[in-house]
DNA sequence: AACAAAAATGGACGATCGTCCATTTCTGCC
DNA sequence: GGCAGAAATGGACGATCGTCCATTTTTGTT
C-alpha cells in the first residue's frame, strides 16, 4: 500500500482545478462561486481552504494548469514538425485553430482569466505568457526565414510580422468565443496562409508551408 | 424654467450608465456591485432600481451606451474619408487605432462584456455587433476593390481579407488590453498595412492607402 | 488492535450581494 | 401658497458570498 495515499491528496487537488474549469466554461468565472465548486467537484466545503487557502489560489492553480496544458500541446505540435521555420510556423498555427486545440471551453476559459486579471491580479502571470511564449516560437522562427532573404533590418521585420500574426491568432479565437459554430477552421487557416503568402511567397502559399529550395 | 426638469432625470440616468462604465473600466465587472455604482455615481440605492429596474438592465444599458459611442466615432472617421474605398478601409483602422478610439478604459470595458455574455445574456446584442458592423463595412469597400481587379470569385475573397483583417484588429485590441503601455499606435498601423499592401500592393502601401490610378 | 497523523467533513460566521418599498423631497401648476 | 405627482432617499430584507474551524473519518505504523 505504500504510495498509494499521497497521490489521493493530489487527486482532490486536481478534482477541484477541473471543477473550476468546467464551471468557469459553462457558467462564467462571475457565477463561479465556492459553492458552485464543491457542489461539481463532489467534496466538501472545506477542501479549497484545506489544498488552496482560498478561492483565489484555486483560481490561479486552475488558470496555471489551463495555460500549462496550452502549452503542452503547443511543444507537442512542434516537436512533430519538420524543423524547417516555414513548417514549424505552419505548425503552431495549425495548432492553435486544431479540434483539440481550439474549442468551446478552452477559449471561453482563456478570455475569462484574461478579463478577470483585474479583479485577481493574481491571475495575472498566466493570462499574460500565453501569447508571450507562442511570439517567442513564431518570432524565432521568422527571424530565421528573414536573414535567408537578405533583408536589411531581419529584427524589425520578423518582429512586425511575429506581431501581426499573433493578433491575427488572438482575432481568430475572439471570432471563435463570439460565434463557435459559425467559424470555419480551414477557411481561418487559409486566410492566415494567404496573408503569409503575400509577405513571404517563397515561404507559404495558400495551403501552408512551402518546400525549401 | 419650461423644460428644465425633464432632463434632470435623463442626467441620473446617464450618471449610473457613467459610473457603471467607469466602474467596470477600473475595477473589473465582477466587482461592480450596486453599492459600487451608488457610491461612484453619488446617488442613492434606490435610484437603478427607479431607472432600470434591477442591476442587469443597467449594465445592459451601458453596455448598448459603449457600443453606441463606438458607432459614432467609425461613423464620424467614414464622413471625414474620402470615397475611394482603400481610404474608407484606412479610416476604419486608423479609428480602430486612434487616441480616443482605443482607449485603456474602452478596450477594458469592451472586453468585460464580451466575457460576461454569458453570465448576463442580456448583454450579448451588445458585444456581438460590434465586429459586425465594423466588418461589413470592410467588406463593402473591398467588395469594390476586389472587383476592379477583376477576380473571379469577388465576393468570397473580400469576405475572406475582411475576416482576416477584422481578426487581426480584434487581436491587436487584445494586445493593448494586456500590454497597454508597450503598444505602439503607428507601429500597429504598420504591420496592418504591410498586410494589405501584400495581398492589395495596387491599393495600399505601408503608409495607407495608394491615391487611385 | 490501538494509536497518532493526515484528510475530509459540513455547519457557523460576518460581510456583502441585489431587490424592494415606506418615506421624504422636489417640481410645476392652479 | 397649497396641492398633486414625480423624483429621490436610504434602510430592511432574505439570499448568498468566502472563510474558518471543531469534529469525524481515513490512513499508516507499531
């Protein structure tokens, strides 16, 4: 029996993220009180103050795991790429509108931590790095595409066209949040591959990546 | 003293949908509570239920008020455009971007709606046609640039750069709510039109819009 | 089987929520 | 100046909020 009970604590820790996860998705963070919790969760009322000391540690433990599991899905998308930038490009990008990627409850969580980073500035951190590591990724990616062209300044450019790119991301899920069941995922990824192919056309076309040559 | 009266209780009226906004922009919707709207308003309790009936038509109320002031201020950039519909397009960025259009209070207040949809449906008219109409405006203009160009299928291609431009404006919005202090007005503005001027280079170059030939 | 420590329970607590209404104050007209 | 009606007040109300803790239950060791 030995290390059978530690785990059974960290398993009401993560009972209680997930509740707050769904609830927040389905109801709102506003509506996502200690009670509506609990009652998900199936456990006692005393449980948040026992694993988190209060309603806003679990809040920040439930937005810390949310954008953990972004990112783990981003890591995975690229370590199945091809390691030329155009196809590790088109990978996160193929990433963020994904079935698995992109869905009702994942953006509407997202836009609730981020709306509420001020009423809990402790929520802060994880509302803020999401967009930070994916223009990390993108702008290492573009800078390496950049100085093949010969341009002049390759910072400043990859730069403006890492920052466009990620608006234009970060546009998508906001159209996603306001209207899921009319947003059509292929029909996003072609005109980010469009504008792409405007900016690069040795490097993307309409459909994605294109072969280096 | 004819006529005196009556707006006295339109200034009340105003004054709780200012304070509500002014409330929201601060500190956050979820901690915009009656008493909260009260005290910044410097009126009574009683008042919003006078006026509105209850807590969730106030903020209906302010709601419609923000998206109304949006309205005017595109409205207002369109009169002030010339005709040709490259420069309406820069109008609309240019509002979209501007000092008094992008505001920290605006995009905060826009922003706490559109995640409170769900908690108060009522509000959900007013957060969802604000992309609407600003993407039907697009769409007409490029529905006449595309035209000219004689492209075989106009109608899916404007659709196609207007949701992709209208995505990446949204996403830049969402940069300014998080990092208000690094955004860069001219720079965004930039980055937008090294788009355009990718998929349109006959209509716009990275300053705006090209005079017509 | 008994014991100590950890985990889990669920009710009590004061604070605050939004609503509602009896009362007071203000306003325009006769 | 007095009256009728609208405007405004602010306290009372029950519900619900998040926190906390005395108690019970479970677990691992001897």
């Amino acid at each position: 029996m030995l290390g059978a009970n530690p785990p059974a604590r960290q398993d009401n820790r993560q009972t209680l993220i997930d509740a707050t996860l769904a609830s927040v998705a389905e109801i709102g963070l506003i509506r996502t009180s200690v009670s509506e919790i609990i009652t998900r969760a199936g456990l006692s009322r005393g449980m948040i103050h026992l694993h988190f000391q209060g309603k806003d540690n679990l809040l920040a433990a439930a937005a810390k795991h949310s954008s953990e599991r972004y990112y783990k899905r981003l890591d995975q998308y690229l370590r199945d790429a091809k390691p030329d930038p155009q196809y590790r490009i088109e990978a996160l990008i193929q990433c963020d509108l994904s079935e698995d990627g992109l869905t009702e409850d994942i953006v509407r969580i997202t836009h609730e931590f981020q709306a509420a980073t001020r009423a809990f500035p402790i929520l802060a951190p994880y509302s803020d790095t999401r967009d930070a590591r994916l223009r990390r990724y993108f702008e290492e990616a573009f800078t390496q595409i950049i100085i093949q062209t010969g341009e002049t300044d390759p910072s400043q450019v990859s730069r403006d066209i890492t920052t466009g790119l990620v608006a234009t991301m970060e546009g998508f899920w906001v159209d996603f949040l306001l209207h899921p069941q009319d947003f059509d995922r292929a029909r996003a990824a072609r005109i980010v591959f469009r504008m792409l192919s405007g900016l690069l056309p040795d490097y993307f076309d309409l459909n994605g990546a294109k072969a280096p040559n």
